[in-house]
C-alpha cells in the first residue's frame, strides 16, 4: 500500500507533466500545508498547490 503523500507526488508529477509536456521533473519535496492546500516544490523552482477540499464543486462555491 502506498502512502498518501507518496500519491501526492505522483499526482503532482501528472498535473506538472500534463501541462507542461517538455519539462524534466527531478524532484518532488512537499513544502507543507495550510488549511485548504497542500504545497509541493518542484526542481526547486516551481510551486503546485493542491485543494485538501475533494469536492471542487464545494471548493468553488465557498471562494
């Protein structure tokens, strides 16, 4: 069983892949969390945030 920071890496490898085809991930390290976010840095220059809210649709709405 994988542990869910370790699905985390791997999601944040798919988004950064997905919408940016040619860059080279060398490294994923999670900076922290606040109340609504998780924060991974990538190749100590790129910032992905993901929501902690699993219904985007609720997310929306309360922004």
């Amino acid at each position: 069983m994988t542990s869910p920071s370790r699905d985390r890496v791997a999601d944040v490898r798919s988004v950064v892949v997905t919408h940016m085809l040619d860059y080279q991930i060398d490294s994923v390290v999670p900076l922290g969390e606040g109340l609504d976010n998780l924060a991974y840095e990538v190749n100590g220059e790129l910032i992905v945030r993901f929501s902690k809210e699993p219904d985007l649709a609720r997310r929306a709405s309360l922004v």
